[in-house]
C-alpha cells in the first residue's frame, strides 16, 4: 500500500536515494518509461516530480527534473523522459540506463501542481508532448481512487505516433466513466481527421475544455510556449487565474 504523501513543497534537503531500474518499456520512437524501485519512497501525489541525479566516473555531476507518471504504488515510481537531441541526461537515460543499474533521485518534489482525489471540483488537463507525463498520474490516481470528479484530457502532439499512454488512454476514456480525451496535432492528423493540424487554440479550449462557469482546477503542461498560450486562453476565456496551474519543462540543467 502507497503511504502519505510529503505534504509541502519538499523536501529539497531531503536526502538522495539510491533506486534501481527495474523495468524499461517504450512509449514512442523518441520516449521510454522507466520503472525505478525507490527504497523508502515516501509516496507521491500526482503532479509532483522528482530529480535525478547522475554523477560520472570523473566526479562530473548532472541534475534534471522529471515528473512521476505513475499513481502512487508502494516503493515503485514510473517516469517517461523524451529523448532531448544532444540533450546531457535524456540521451543517457533513453539509451544507456539499462535493468539492474543504480541511480540517485530526490524527492518528491512540489505542492501546487498537485491534483488530490478529495477535490471535488472538475479538472480540466492540457498537454503538451511529454508535458503528459504528470498529467497521467493525475488520470491514473483517479482510477486508482475510484473517484468520479469529471476529467477532460485536451493532449497536443505533433503526429500520432508522438502520443504517450495512446492505447493506455483509449481504454480509460472508455472504461474510466467521465474521463473525456481528445487531440491536437500540430504536424500530421491521423487518416480522416476532421480538421487539419494546427497549433492549440481558443477553439479547441473552448471545445473540449470546461466553461468557466463550471469553476474547473485546470493543470497545464509542456514546453514553456505552448504553456504560456493555453494559460492565456484559459483566463481569456474566464477560467480564473487561481485555478489555472501550470508546469513548464524547460531546461533544468546548468
Ligand atoms: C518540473 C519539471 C518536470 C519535467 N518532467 C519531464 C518529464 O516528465 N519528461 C521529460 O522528458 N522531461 C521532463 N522535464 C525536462 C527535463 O528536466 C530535461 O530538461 C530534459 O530531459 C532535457 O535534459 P537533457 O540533459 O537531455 O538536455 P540538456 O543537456 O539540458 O539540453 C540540451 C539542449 O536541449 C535544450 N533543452 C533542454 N531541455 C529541453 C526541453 N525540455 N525541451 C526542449 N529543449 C530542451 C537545451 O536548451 C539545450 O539546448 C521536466 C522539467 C521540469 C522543470
């Protein structure tokens, strides 16, 4: 059983533990999930991210951030990274990181970008690329939950074959009830889509979000453009500030 989250914003000089890669599958020709085993993980709540840390045989070390995908589940978190080309970590963890080996993380990390099963409000999630990750923790904790708080999942990507969790979310928006998904694609539709690709726009918030009215906590995710246009969407549209939370995935290395 999953304990207590850390409540707060962490946690930073929490100490590093040492987990283990314990499964690896492949999302898309660019992505792959990591399963790490965390000793004493102190359980996460959805949203939140943890940092990785790799140190070389030289002493040379290199920190990123990476959301948590996965629901809370006992000693076992799941983070899906995208390969960042010429990128320092992503690379590495695509493509050396392999079963068995060892890897510092710290966490977990953050206390805004946060969905908690006993909120009732409807939510409102919009994604951009691998800005999917913490938001399918958030879908995969309300399965888990049991919850009905209604979700609508708007997820841009830039062909079909870029989605993350696609036959994952198929069957949730099918068998989780009131969970509704749909698409953007910004560079190639599927066969027979009903409109050509296309950046995110008011229309499609507008669409396949929630009316303001309906007071929705919305969670906004991907690179730090795509971001900043949906949050400006929603408040144009009269979703209140307050309720619009975002997380930016920039780069976090120095
Ligand atoms: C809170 C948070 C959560 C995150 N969660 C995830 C996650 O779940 N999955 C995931 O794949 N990434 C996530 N990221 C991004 C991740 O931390 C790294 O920035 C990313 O993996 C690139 O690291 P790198 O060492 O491979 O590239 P770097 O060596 O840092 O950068 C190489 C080049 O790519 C550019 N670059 C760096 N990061 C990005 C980026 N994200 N997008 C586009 N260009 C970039 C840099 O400016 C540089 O030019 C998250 C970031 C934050 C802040």
């Amino acid at each position: 059983m999953a304990r207590a989250a850390v409540p707060g914003r962490l946690n930073r000089g929490a100490s590093w533990r040492v987990a283990q890669l314990v499964e690896s599958r492949e999302e898309t020709g660019t992505a792959r999930t990591l399963v790490l085993e965390v000793p004493d993980w102190p359980g996460h709540t959805p949203g939140q991210h943890v940092d990785v840390r790799l140190t070389a045989p030289d002493g040379y070390r290199a920190e990123r951030s990476y959301s948590i995908a996965s629901a809370a589940a006992g000693n076992r978190i799941e983070l899906t990274v995208q390969r960042v080309p010429d990128g320092e970590v992503s690379p590495y963890l695509i493509d050396v990181f392999s079963v068995g080996d060892p890897v510092e993380i710290r966490g977990p990390v953050g206390g805004w970008f946060v969905w908690r099963s006993a909120d009732p409000a409807p939510v409102l999630l919009v994604a951009g690329g691998s800005g999917i990750v913490p938001l399918m923790a958030m879908v995969r904790a309300r399965r888990a939950a049991g919850s009905r708080v209604p979700f609508r999942l708007i997820y841009s990507v830039r062909t079909p074959r870029d989605a993350y969790f696609a036959d994952e979310l198929r069957q949730r928006a099918r068998d989780d009830g009131g969970l509704d998904v749909s698409y953007v694609y910004t560079r190639e539709t599927p066969d027979g889509w009903p409109s050509a690709a296309h950046r995110i726009g008011v229309a499609d918030v507008n669409s396949h979000g929630w009316p303001a009215e309906l007071e929705p906590t919305c969670f906004v995710c991907g690179p730090t453009g795509f971001v900043e246009t949906v949050a400006d969407i929603l408040v144009a549209l009269g979703h209140d500030s307050r309720r619009v939370k975002t997380e930016r995935f920039g780069p976090t290395g120095g």
